[in-house]
C-alpha cells in the first residue's frame, strides 16, 4: 500500500509538472502573438502617418501644382465664367483636384450640357465642354425658357440673354412639362434648319401649337401664315418649300396671306383676292 502511495504521488507531481510546461508555453505563445500584433499596428501607423506627411508634403510642392487648365467646346467668354467661378484654380495642388465634385459643379452651370475632365500628371487639367445651344424660345404666360434642338428646355430668359431665336407659343404649363409638344416644335426647328432656301432657319419666327396640336409657323419676311396640322410635318414642310419658291420665282409670294398644308392631297393657298 505505500509503494501504491508513492507512486501515486509522483504521477501527482509528473502532471503538475506537464501542466506547468503547458501553460508556460502557451503564454509563452500569447506573449508572441501580442507582440506580432502590436508590431503590426504600429507598422501600420507608421506607414498612415508616412503616406500622410508625404501627402501633405507632395501637396504644398511646387512641382504638382497645377499650371493649365485646358478648356474646349465652348466660346471664350463662358470659358473665362467657368474659370472664375469654379472651385478649381491655377495654383492648387494636382493631387487634390476631386474631378467628381468639379464635374459636378461645372455641370449645373445652365449652358453646359456635359463634361468630361482629364488630369494629365503633373500640372495640367484637360476640360472639355459640351455646351447646350438654344433652338427656341418658348413663351408661356410671363415665363420665357431657352429650349435646345432636343426639345429640352434648360434655362430660363434673363434681361441680358440674347433672344434672336424663333418663340414657340400656345403651350401652356402643362403641356410643356408634358414635353411631347416641345419636341415637335424642335423637330420643325430642326427641319427648316436643313432645308435650303427660301426657307431660312434665321428668319423663322413663330411656332404656334394651338390646344388640339395643330402647327401654325410664320417667318419674318414672309407676311403670311403658314398652316402645317399635326402629321406628315417633315413632308409638309418640304412641300412648303417648293410652294414658296414658285410663288417667288413667279412674283407672287408677297400678295399671298395664307398657306394651308393641313391636307392629305392639296395645298390651299390664300391670295389678297382669291384662294386657289
């Protein structure tokens, strides 16, 4: 029984003993693992503050600052607006241009459509511009809008714009924000614009669109009214041409006071004494 007792007793110690060496290794581990970690965060802070002093260095050098601005698709005039009034001048640092906030920004201003901004490394912003052209006025009550050829309207009429375009009228609030009816009126815009004389894009006046959306045009040097319907207007408006220059080349066209293209198979017009 006592040798049973030894024994037991150093089986006893042999485990403590193992259990010791077990828990001395693992915290031997734990101490190794706290300390890769440690290391690895403080690399890691040593590389954020390297790449921001670096930043901020590479930010106040001379060397990327920014010394072009390259501006095309527009006049000189909107250029030199935009680059008044942008957020981005000559001088600033290339590597803190955000071209998404400046796109952005340019791109509310009323007379550019679209732009697409390039960085060229080290000192140069390329910025090309699409700018809206206005085909129309349209007039509705007291408001007048800039409308471009897509029938889209994209600015209101100040005091100082220049309004030598043709006025769209007989729409009101709802049709226009309708906008079906805006783009027949650019449509025809559209088609004058292509057709030769005397059909002259600049001296169209007046696209009328009555509330059934009959087409009634008139040109400035024209004294006559000139009825196009709704349909066939691309076709109407050729015909309308030929019309014009046989009554010019006749000597006629002046005592003509109205012109109705609004059927299928005829043309009406209306003489100062007859209509034939």
């Amino acid at each position: 029984m006592k040798r049973a007792s030894v024994l037991n007793k150093q089986s006893i110690r042999r485990d403590r003993g193992k259990d010791i060496l077990l828990l001395k290794r693992v915290l031997g581990q734990l101490g190794f693992g706290m300390i890769k970690v440690f290391l690895f965060i403080f690399a890691l802070g040593v590389i954020s503050l390297a790449f921001t002093y670096g930043y901020k260095f590479l930010s106040l050098s001379d060397y990327l600052k920014l010394e072009n601005i390259v501006i095309t698709g527009i006049d000189t005039n909107l250029r030199q607006e935009l680059i008044d009034s942008s957020v981005i001048k000559d001088g600033e640092s290339y590597l803190s241009i955000d071209t998404y906030r400046l796109k952005k920004d340019i791109e509310e201003h009323p007379w550019i459509r679209s732009v697409t901004l390039k960085k060229k490394f080290p000192d140069t912003l390329y910025i090309n511009v699409e700018g809206e052209k206005a085909s129309a006025i349209v007039i509705s009550g007291e408001h007048s809008y800039f409308m471009n050829n897509k029938g889209v309207i994209f600015k209101d009429v100040e005091k100082n714009d220049c309004v030598d375009f043709p006025a769209i009228t007989g729409l009101d609030r709802d049709r226009i924000e309708d906008g079906k009816f805006l783009k027949i009126a650019a449509s025809i815009v559209n088609i004058i614009q292509i057709e030769d004389r005397p059909l002259s894009p600049e001296q169209l006046s007046e696209i009328h669109i009555d509330d059934y959306g009959d087409v009634t045009i008139y040109f400035n040097k024209l004294p006559l009214k000139i009825f196009l319907g709704k349909e066939l207007l691309n076709r109407r408006i050729h015909l309308l041409k030929h019309i014009i220059k046989n009554l010019d080349d006749n000597n006629q066209l002046y005592r003509v006071t109205y012109i109705d293209l609004g059927y299928s198979d005829r043309a009406v017009v209306a003489f100062n004494e007859k209509v034939i």
